[in-house]
C-alpha cells in the first residue's frame, strides 16, 4: 500500500487488519482498526483520520476564493479554505503565458477568484480562471463566512444575493468556500460586510430575507441610490 494513502472514510469503515496501526481518529475492536470520525485517512505507518465535518469540500462547478500559496513548474498552488489546495495549471490562466514568467502575473499571497473546474477520485482539485467574472483580485475587500452559510446568502434561485447586490450597491462574489469578495465605496462595503454577518449570524432563523431588507433601509437612514466610486 502507498504510504501516502488518503481517502474519505465513514465511522465504522475498516481501515487495518493491524491494530496497532491505530492512530488518531479510530477505534480498534477484535484486532481490526476502524474509523472514528467522517473525514480523510491518512495510511502511514498509523492510520490517522482528520475529521471533516464542518470543512469545505470542493465540487466541480463551484466558485471558490482562493490564495495563491505556492508555484510549481505549471502550477499555482491555491489555498482554497478546505482539507485539500487546488491546482491551477498554467493553460487555465486566461492568457498564454511561459512558465518562468508565471511569479509576474500571479505571486505568493495573490487572490483569486477562480471555478472549480475539476474534482478527481484521489480529490485533485483543478481550477480554471477561463472566464471574464473570474481573476485576481486587486480592489475591494475579501470576507469569510462558514462555508455551511452560503446556501443561504445566496437564497433560492439567487433571490437574497441579488437583492443584496443592488441595495448595497457593490459588487458581490461568493465563494462556496465561504469567502466572499465586494467592491464598492468604503461606505457601501462596511454595509455590506455588516449584512453578510447578520445573514451568517441568523442564517436558520425565518423571515430573513425581510429583515435583512429592513436593516439595509434603516442603515442607509434615508440614503437613495448608490455612491459612485472612482
């Protein structure tokens, strides 16, 4: 077996016939090693389970905010706020570039708005900026969320997000992985950072839509339309 080994496993999966492998997150029973947790194994010479619950699994589809954390010879490495990093090949980057020059267009500590293009069984995740909505970002402000928040930012059929975007006059990101880009007036963007965490906040109570359009109204005190930034 590869020492490198990692799967999702379940509680109650059998991980070992050897039970002193037995390392964090299992349990042994009649000599054999079983899971735990929900969350990934890792096979070494101990078999270690990292519980999952709670971290952002990515999905093919998915839009994510991510920072770049490494280069490689083709790839950025991508911190994607989840248990695995994503890889962004250099053909997905929206204009042909050499590998020696990849430092000038993305560095370490660059943030991206980018899709989850790709999701394979051993979870490479692969991502792609080949899109006009996507790319770095150079203005406005990233936040964070629970990840497990998302759903309900968005609302159904996109009803909350869209209304967010045009009372709060910015534009709006999401990032099923809990991160969320806005762009607007500094004014604009503080509101808007002060709704996305009332969303967070009451995000399993009713009747929230109406009340996240109440405390927009109330914090504008009055103000119309939306301020133009330069």
């Amino acid at each position: 077996m590869d020492h490198m080994e990692r799967r999702v496993v379940v509680p109650g999966d059998v991980l070992s016939e050897e039970s002193k492998r037995a390392g964090e997150g299992t349990y042994v029973k009649d000599e054999k090693v079983y899971a735990l947790l929900y969350g990934i194994a890792n096979f070494r010479e101990k078999i270690n389970v990292i519980p999952l619950a709670g971290k952002y699994i990515p999905v093919a589809g998915d839009n994510v905010l991510g920072t770049i954390k490494d280069i490689t010879f083709s790839n950025w490495i991508v911190d994607i706020n989840s248990p695995y990093d994503g890889l962004l090949h250099i053909s997905e980057y929206p204009r042909k570039i050499e590998a020696d020059d990849m430092s000038k267009y993305l560095r370490i500590g660059s943030s991206v708005m980018a899709r989850v293009k790709e999701v394979d069984s051993t979870m490479k995740v692969e991502l792609t900026l080949n899109d006009r909505r996507l790319g770095q970002i150079k203005t406005g402000r990233v936040i964070e969320i629970s990840h497990t928040r998302v759903p309900r930012l968005i609302g159904k059929g996109g009803s909350m997000i869209s209304m967010l975007k045009k009372e709060l006059c910015c534009n709006i990101f999401v990032g099923q992985n809990g991160r969320i880009w806005i762009n607007g007036s500094e004014e604009d963007m503080d509101l808007a950072l002060k709704t996305i965490q009332l969303i967070e906040k009451e995000a399993h109570t009713n009747g929230l839509t109406d009340r996240v359009v109440e405390y927009i109204k109330t914090e504008k005190g009055g103000r119309q339309g939306c301020h133009i930034s330069g």
